[in-house]
C-alpha cells in the first residue's frame, strides 16, 4: 500500500502542467496521461485534448509559488 500524499502540491508534475497549459493556449492539441491508482503509476494510454477558445485551470494549488520560482 503506497502512503504517497496527493495532497501535496510536491504531488503534481508541474513541468507537465505548465508545458500543457502553454500548449493549450496556443490553441494546440494535448496529450494528458491517465494515472491509475491501482498500481499508483501513469498508464501507457493517454487521453488527446483538441485546443478550445476556454480554458479553466484550477485546484487549491493553482497559485501556489513553486519552488525556485520567482
């Protein structure tokens, strides 16, 4: 049984997230893994996002300063 802590923002890959975000809004397409809990790794399989006119990005650590960051 893993005891990883999804609540902690150290629990996102913040890379991914911001280099999706930028896609996104360069009204690209995007590949986004799908994570099984199961066997707490990222699957093989992704899900294809097309580009949109919106994008809603939140979550209690939408601003939280990430490390090194100025």
């Amino acid at each position: 049984v893993s005891e990883y802590n999804f609540d902690s923002p150290d629990a996102f890959d913040w890379d991914l997230i911001v280099d999706t975000l930028k896609r996104l809004k360069a009204k690209k397409s995007v590949s986004l893994p799908i994570y099984d809990y199961t066997i707490n790794a990222r699957k093989e399989e992704t899900i294809q996002i097309e580009r949109g006119d919106v994008v809603m990005f939140e979550g209690l650590y939408t601003f939280y300063p990430m490390k090194g960051a100025n």
